[in-house]
C-alpha cells in the first residue's frame, strides 16, 4: 500500500474515512470525516482565514483528535476543494457570505452528516474566523449543539487589532522604529473598516512584528507537508500557497462588522482554548467579557507557550483539554 493510499484510508471498518463533495445550498461543498471509531463522538471543525481550510493537512494538525472523535473538516465557501468545484461561479459566489449564508450552510452539512451517520447533538469547534460563525451557529441551536469550543475565538475585528497594536506597543517600547511601524499600521486601518489591497499589505508586516516579539514558540507552518499532502491536487495547493483575497468579499464585510459581544448566552456548555502568545485574536479581548458569559457550564483556558494555532504548538496540552472538557 502507498504512503497515500495508508493515510486516506487509515482506519478499519470500525472507523470511517470518507471524502464527498455533495451539493450544499446550490453549492459543492467538501466534506471529510475521519476517525478511528465510529462510536466516537462526532466534532465539526470549522476553518479560520476566510479560506483556510484544513483538509489537507488533518494528517498533521489533527492526527492525534481522529482517535477520540470522528473529525468533519468542511471547505467553507470559495476555500480549496469547494473553490475548485465551483470555479467557473467563484466570482458570484464571493459576493456572497452572509451570517446568514454561513448559518445555512452549517445547518446544511450538518443535515448532510446525519444522512452517513448516526448522532444526536454534534460538538462544534470553530477556530479563528470560523469561531466567529461557530459560536453564533452555537448561540441559536442548542438543540443541535451538544459542546461548542471557540479555539482563538473572534470577538471583534477592529478592537482586537487596536488591542494587539497596543500589547505589541508595550513589548516593543525600547526598539523606537518598530514601534513607528505599529503607529503607522494602526493609521493604515480603514474607516469604515473594508479589506483593501493596501490595508492588507499593511496587515502582513503587522503580523512579521507580532511574530518576531510575541509569538515566539509558534511552530512553523508545515509548507512541505502541504505541498505532499495526499489529500490535496496540484491545484488544490496552489489555492492554499497563494490565497486570492477576492473570493471572499462578501465574507470580509461579514467579518469586519460582526461583534461576538452582542449576544452572550449560549444554551450548551463552552469552551474556549487560546495560545498565550496569540496576538491574532487575543485571549484578553474574550477575558474582558468573560463574566457576561451565560451558559450551563464555561471554561476560558489558555495554553502556555502557543500563538494563534495553539492545537499546532501544544497538540497534548490542547487535546488534553478538549478531551476533559467533552467527556
């Protein structure tokens, strides 16, 4: 059997590995579940970026989950396989992006999962911006959501980067032309907020200094393990390597005007996991509100030692504690 052949179909029949693009509010959407054991419990893991998907790269990031759960990872909208499948209506499918349209879409794999699998509530772990759809998929269906875990969780665009500026500000304070470079980024932010070509140039040596002075145990990103993934073709790399921006329009004004705080009740036990070094979406901003929080039980845990993928830097120390939190 070939490397490839071993890691797509890792598991007996006691387990499941199974790859399908079936058709989601007029839209081919992937879906892949894997796990060691179908009687594990089923998690939904909803992808950051917009677009970042995390198919083809479970093998890394996730190996260890598929053998206490069994793991859905779904490309979102115009990310990876499902942007490849619908490429010719890529253009109108970037203007969409809707809360709304994101609320269906969840409602609608997860209606597509009960027709391969045999489950009552799902546990669903947004990451990044996909906590951002996570937790407000979470707030309105609890009778669907049996945990949800907000792992970097989103609480507003615009305030978590005046926050960041001003945490990597006082880091920085004795190195002046650095911190001449935060002023300058926290000038570039547009008002009205909108992801233009410049702002997002600015962005990227934004997170250069973040990564230089405060995230400085963050693995780096598995570029080799991408680029040999099995589950992924030529194309489908090539997506993830160079991210167009312009797919997801509709998506950024939906992220850019989303506020987590608008609503703090949730019918289901929460949970949510940061790295100590995250600066991307950092844990002090969801701390601030922690309180107001209502749920039947809430944990806000922050691993030591971890940046904004902190199931990435830590692997135990996050399983471990999904684990204690879903038994």
């Amino acid at each position: 059997m070939s490397r490839k052949q071993k890691i797509l179909q890792c598991y007996t029949e006691k387990g499941i590995c199974l790859y399908e693009t079936p058709e989601i509010n007029g839209i081919r959407q992937y879906i892949q579940i894997r796990g060691a054991d179908k009687k594990a419990p089923l998690m939904l893991f909803l992808h950051g970026g917009p677009g970042g998907s995390m198919a083809g790269l479970c093998h890394v990031m996730q190996p260890e989950w598929e053998h206490h759960f069994t793991v859905v990872n779904w490309d979102q909208r115009n990310a990876c396989k499902t942007y490849l499948a619908n490429k010719s209506n890529a253009a109108a499918i970037s203007q969409s992006g809707t809360l709304e349209d994101y609320m269906a879409d969840i409602d609608a794999v997860i209606a597509y999962l009960h027709t391969v699998y045999d489950f009552e509530k799902i546990i669903l772990m947004g990451f990044s911006w996909g906590s951002l759809i996570g937790a407000e998929y979470a707030k309105r269906h609890g009778e669907t959501v049996s945990h949800y875990i907000g792992v970097g969780q989103f609480i507003h665009y615009i305030d978590g980067l005046h926050y960041s500026c001003e945490w990597l500000r006082k880091v920085v304070k004795d190195a002046p032309a650095d911190v001449e470079k935060i002023n300058a980024f926290e000038n570039s932010i547009p008002d009205p907020p909108q992801m233009t070509p410049a702002f997002m140039n600015s962005l990227q040596g934004f997170s250069m200094l973040g990564a230089k002075y405060i995230a400085k145990d963050g693995r780096a990103f598995p570029i080799k393990s991408l680029l040999t993934s099995p589950f992924l073709r030529f194309g489908e790399k090539m997506t993830m390597v160079h991210g167009n921006p312009k797919l997801f329009s509709g998506t950024y004004q939906t992220m850019l005007s989303h506020d987590f705080r608008n609503n703090l009740h949730f019918d289901m036990p929460v949970l949510f996991v940061s790295g100590d070094e995250d600066f991307v979406c950092p844990n002090e901003l969801l701390a601030q509100h922690f309180g107001q929080i209502t749920a039947p039980q809430k944990k806000n845990v922050v691993i030591s030692k971890a940046t904004h993928t902190c199931f990435y830097d830590q692997p135990t120390a996050f399983l471990d504690t999904i684990i204690d939190f879903t038994k």
